[in-house]
DNA sequence: CACATAGTAGACAAATAGGTCTACTTTTGT
DNA sequence: ACAAAAGTAGACCTATTTGTCTACTATGTG
C-alpha cells in the first residue's frame, strides 16, 4: 500500500475519532493531510470506502495492542488482570501510540451510522465479535468449569463495554479499576477453588 | 408548549435516534412532521436548540418509565431485579411507548458530538450521572455494607451500561438477563448474609 | 533520456445543509 | 366580530457537501 493512502487512511481515522465521521468532510481530510483531492479518490471509490478502510485500520491497530499486552502476562487470571490494566491505561492516555481517548471507535461509529444492515455497520459487529473471541479464549485457561465459560465470558465482556461506555461519556478515569474488581469477583464465585471451598 | 412545538421535538428525536443527528437535515425533520420552516424557527434558534430538546425529551422519557418500572417493585433486591429485567424489555421492543431499540440516544450523541466541552455533551453526561444516583438509591436498600455502596453501584452501572452497548451494537437480546445474574452474583458476595455464612 | 505512474492544485458541478424572509391563512382570546 | 398570534408554503441565500475533471509536475525505472 502507498505512503498517500496510508497518509489519508490515519489522518481521516484521527479527524473521525475526534470529531465524528459525519462531522468531518472530504476537504478537512484532505486539509490536514495536505494531500490532493485527486489523490484521494485515486484510492478510493467514495468516502464510504475511506471509512471503512479507517474501520479495518482501527480494528487492526486496537487489537494489535490488546492483545499483545493481555498475552505478555501468563495464562489465566493474570490476563484478566491485564486485560483491565490495558483499559485503564487507555482511559487514562498511556498508550503513547493511541491519541486521546474518545470512547471506542466502533461503538462511536455505530451510533452514527442507525441501519444494522450497512457495510459501516458490520464491521463494527465484526471487530466486537472478534474481541469476545479472544476474551472467551483467556477465560477458558481460567480454573472453572466449562458451562460456565460462556457466562463469564459474557461478564467480562459487559463490564469491558460498560467501562469503555462510562469512561467515555462520565470522564471516571479510575473505571477500568472497578470493572477489574467485579471481574473477579465474578470469577471467583464460579472458579473451582470456590467451589471446592464452599 | 404549544402542540407544534411537541410534534417537531418527537419528530425530530425519532429521527435521530433511528439514523444518527448529523445524518438527519431540517428538512427532513419538517417533510415528515408536516410542519413549515417558520413555524420550527419561530419556536427554535438553531438545530442546535432543537437537539438540546430531543435530549431533555427524551430524558424525562425514559427515566419516568424507567424508575416506574423500578419503583414498582418491593424494595430490596426486587428492584434490582425490575432494572435488569425492564432493560430486557427494552432491548427487545417490549416497551410499546418507545420506538425500535437502537441504543442509548446519549451514549450515541455523545459518540457524535465528541468534544466533551459542548452543551450537547453535558446533557449526555447530566442524564448518566442521574441515571446513577437512581441506582445509587436502589443498592442502598439492599442488605450491603455503607462502604460497598459506592462499588456494587458501579457495577451495576457498568453491567447496565455494557448490556446496552451489547445490544445496540451486537444485536444480543439476551444479554440483560446476563447482566442481571452477574449483578445478582456480586450482590450476593458484598451482602451481610453472605459475609455471616462465610 | 524517456515515458509511465503517481501526485498536485484547484476550478467546477450538483446536491444538500442551515437559516431568513415574504405573503398569505388559520386559530384563538376577548 | 375582530385583532393579535401562530402557522403555512416555499422561494431564496450562503455555505458546505461529495465527487469529477483538466492541466500541470514530480518521480523513478528500463
């Protein structure tokens, strides 16, 4: 891929986060990047293909990061703990490679765009799966019993979204630390060891 | 205030909410309430004006059928109970007085107008923080110490805030009885009884 | 060197945005 | 009944939107 393309594809993803996609224009994009409008639709057919190229670049970049700094920590339950450790450092603007946090960009997306059945719309289903994958992948090396994966799974899950939800619309920079807490709270209350003890 | 002022602001939040703010242009907002141009300016400045109304329309909206449906409920873990389940309803359009769930209209608001500094945004933020303190006084009257008050709150808010996200964006309709046992889990481990059996 | 490729600058077009204004009609309160 | 208030229809203005097109300019490889 060119330097041109990857140029717009980063400064149109960074305008979009920022400010919403439909808030930003064509020409702000071009603007900022101080790259030609010929360019530009060289590479893509219509802004929807720019957006969607923002998407899969996003999605790439966020789960790159993710999942690296959950699988440095060894299997189980040091990974839910680093699961949320990424989170807060994300809330909190640590992650030096990502620009101020402004909430998920899916989830943001998906508010914008209301029909379930546009392209737009898929992908962010599609990064969301995805995610609920790779945390359902850490919860099976966790010391529970495997009917109740599916449920912790979902636990975990909720409360990552309603973390990144509150963080992003209530500012509670210290979230991702509660969040943390009642996860494992929850994954105590079904672990076999509690089992065992009760 | 006046009908016409009435139809425009559930004209207008309709709108809004099935297909985002930005996507939605005045003129639409008149086409289908059947409502002329003056008429809108005479009771509005600005766009802007007449989201800020959507917004406290839709505020009182759902809080008086929410907190209805909780306070309907004994006090107690009953309540906790009515909020998860009155969610369920709402996800999946069980609430005949509301349209088709397509999210929370200030978390998606929010994710439009991203710079927190805005008036839009407060209002955003004004009705979370609300919604919060409701669920604040319903954990209070569960059998919980005073000094969990605060953390059971917070998971319950990040369980509720997460089952909307799921559902909006994911299309899990079943995800608010998921929420509510893992609320009712991290209850039950905070709660007196629980702390005597241990 | 030459030529194809990729990029630039920006005029232009068509559509749409928010918002104003005029002229006319309907409603409403006294 | 009549005057004031509220509403209608829609032309109009200006700015902005996405997208096209032309003419020109680097650039880099055979």
């Amino acid at each position: 891929m060119t330097t041109k393309k990857n140029q717009l594809i980063t400064t149109a993803f960074e305008l979009f986060y920022y400010n919403g996609i439909h808030a930003v224009g064509i020409n702000k994009i071009l603007e900022v990047s101080g790259i030609a409008k010929k360019t530009l639709y060289n590479h893509f057919q219509s802004k929807e293909e720019l957006i969607e190229a923002t998407l899969t670049f996003r999605d790439v970049q966020y789960r790159n990061w993710l999942y690296e700094r959950v699988n440095e920590a060894p299997k189980g339950i040091e990974r839910i703990h680093a699961l949320f450790d990424a989170l807060d450092d994300w809330f909190n603007n640590r992650v030096c490679h990502f620009q101020l946090f402004r909430g998920c960009f899916f989830i943001n997306t998906s508010a914008e765009f209301g029909d379930p059945s546009t392209k737009i719309n898929q992908v962010c289903v599609a990064h969301k799966t995805e995610i609920r994958r790779f945390i359902k992948t850490q919860v099976s090396e966790l010391n529970i019993q495997p009917h109740h994966l599916e449920l912790i799974t979902d636990s975990i899950q909720l409360l990552k979204e309603g973390a990144i939800t509150i963080a992003a619309v209530q500012e509670d920079c210290h979230i991702a630390e509660k969040a943390k807490k009642s996860a494992l709270l929850i994954i105590d209350a079904y672990s076999n060891s509690a089992i065992n003890k009760g």
